[in-house]
C-alpha cells in the first residue's frame, strides 16, 4: 500500500480537485520555465567518466585497485550534412562542408593508483589502443507520439556500470537508451499494472494520455549502427598533428603529478591529448567493406531530427583500453545540420 502512494505522488499532483490535477500535468506555466543559459551555468561542463582499475590474479579474480578518469569538455560538434552523390547537384563537395567532418575531440586521463603497489620499480598500465565509432541511432515509436524531447543526455550519461566494470572489466557498454529510459518506464508500467489489480479504480486515477506515454516511452524501438573510424590521429600539447608520432599510441605517455597532501599514498598520473578523427572515412565493421569510400556516398546520414514517430541521432563512441585488460568506453555528442 504504501508503494502505491508513493507512485500517485511521483505521478500525478496531489489537488482536490481532479480536473485541474490532471490539466497540471501536461499545462506547464512561466514558473517553470527555464532558459538554456541558465541551464548551462548548472551543468558540468565536462564529461567525467569514472571507472575502476583492476588487477586480475592467478585464480582470475578480479580486485579494483584504482580508478582512471576520462575527461573531455562538452561541445557542440556539428557536421554539415552532405547528401548522397545521386542527390547532389555537383559530384564535388563543398571543401568548407567537408572540414566539418574532420574533429578534434580533447581529451584528459587521469590515473590514480596505490602507491604501495606502483612504486618506482613498477610501471602503470599504458594505453593499448583507442578505437572511434560513429553510432547512428534511430528511435520509432509505433503506436503513439513520443511524448518527450530526446537528447543525447538521454542516450547516454557517461557513467561506469561497477559491476559490469568487475566482471568484464568494460568491455560491455551498459550506459545506453534503453538503461537509461525505456527500463525505467518498463518499471513503471509493471507497477502501475500491480497497483491498478490492487486498488479500485476510484481510489487509484490515472489520466489515460499519461499511462499511453509510460507504454511508449517503455516500447520504443530502436536500431543502431556502428561505423568504424580508422582515420585516427593523436596529438600532444607541444607537438604538431601532421609530426611522425600523430598515429602512434606509444606517444602518449603518462606524467606523474604532484603527490596529494591529503592522501599521499596515491599515485597520480595524467596523459592529455587531442584526438583527430576523419568521419568521412568512416565504414561498416564488414569483412571486405570498401574502405576508401566516403561515409556521405555510402550511407545517407541525414539531418539530426526527431518528429512525433521517429529520431535519428548521432554521437562518437570512443573506446580506450589500456594494457592490464582494463576498458572505458567515451561517449561524445555529434549533430549532422543542414
């Protein structure tokens, strides 16, 4: 019973009269209006992603030792969209157009270990490779409208599953849409369903838009695809892009920091960045995929939309691993504009 409550007042607002509850719910007013800006000044500006370090013993247990941080400020990438040649005008591309599709993305890794454990004899771990998709996510809805904005906040949080970071040591990617949104409304219709069988239907109201956008929100459909970026180019502070060592990974190296006055027995090491990436090189993880072909030819990658039925949504997923076995996946906002 007591669960029940709790969901009215998570649900609906809790005024005798039941007309107007039920017009609050959809009928926002200028108090709670909020402007972007004022938003922004809330947010981090950063994504911080947090993930454990682990050791793997003899027996294969796995035991965190220390956490890695992965940083990367949040910035508005826009790619100008570019159609499909049998749709252009001209078969040659706009030189301005086609440098949108050439990122820069920055990056910060900070390491902290025991220093019992990483003394001077032995050395951290070290980044093994970094790997970049381009996801192309769409959403459908098949009965009723979408009821909400989606963005990519709601496609992904940046955050590290513990557990999964335990057992698997990263490398399945549980920060996605359907563990963010569509589980949690799953929950929700679960329980509304039990309370609904518990209490009478005069104690218990719902209004019925609201149950039809809990449904949607628990149903919706979704389909992804992964293009590989191989056109990788790292670059760090003091060296040029265009240097021998921008495609090599053995550049990055850590440099250790002061030691924290607060806890002086962790090791602190960081390893900054920028990381190039050519999205126009970018291809399906196929055996025998034409590789030289540009994305904007081989795949239509319309506009960044979302309308009462469907979306279409970008962002980079940048996967890091280091050498222990250990994995982060970053995730990065894109936008095709037109």
């Amino acid at each position: 019973m007591d669960n029940a409550i709790e969901l009215v007042n998570r649900l609906s607002s809790q005024i005798s009269n039941t007309h107007l509850k039920f017009n609050q719910l959809y009928h926002s007013t200028g108090g709670y209006e909020c402007k972007g800006n004022m938003i922004d000044e809330l947010c981090d500006q950063n994504y911080n992603l947090i993930s454990p370090i682990t050791k793997k013993s003899i027996r294969g247990s796995v035991t965190p030792i220390g956490t890695l941080q992965v940083s990367t400020p949040k910035l508005n990438y826009a790619l100008k969209y570019i159609p499909p040649m049998q749709f252009r005008a001209a078969c040659s591309v706009n030189q301005s157009e086609l440098d949108t599709w050439n990122l820069k993305v920055p990056i910060e890794l900070t390491l902290r270990v025991p220093q019992v454990l990483f003394g001077k004899k032995k050395k951290v771990p070290t980044i093994k490779s970094i790997e970049s998709d381009l996801v192309v996510h769409s959403i459908k809805s098949d009965n009723n409208p979408i009821p909400i904005e989606i963005t990519h906040d709601l496609l992904f949080r940046n955050e590290v599953n513990t557990d999964s970071a335990l057992n698997d040591r990263g490398l399945r990617d549980l920060d996605d849409f359907s563990a963010i949104v569509k589980s949690q409304f799953k929950s929700y219709c679960t329980e509304i369903q039990r309370i609904f069988t518990q209490l009478p239907p005069d104690v218990f109201k719902l209004e019925s838009e609201l149950v039809k956008d809990i449904k949607c929100l628990s149903s919706l459909k979704e389909k992804h695809m992964n293009l590989q970026i191989e056109d990788l180019q790292y670059q760090v502070p003091g060296e040029n892009v265009q240097s021998a060592n921008s495609k090599n990974l053995s550049n990055l190296n850590w440099t250790p920091q002061v030691a924290n006055e607060e806890d002086p027995t962790q090791l602190e090491y960081k390893c900054k960045f920028s990381l190039f990436l050519n999205v126009a090189k970018a291809h399906l993880k196929v055996i025998g995929t034409f590789k030289n072909a540009n994305a904007f030819d081989t795949f239509c990658l319309v506009p960044s939309f979302q309308s009462c039925y469907i979306g279409r949504f970008y962002y980079l997923k940048i996967n890091i691993s280091l050498s222990n076995g250990d994995s982060v996946h970053l995730k990065v906002p894109v936008d095709f504009e037109k």
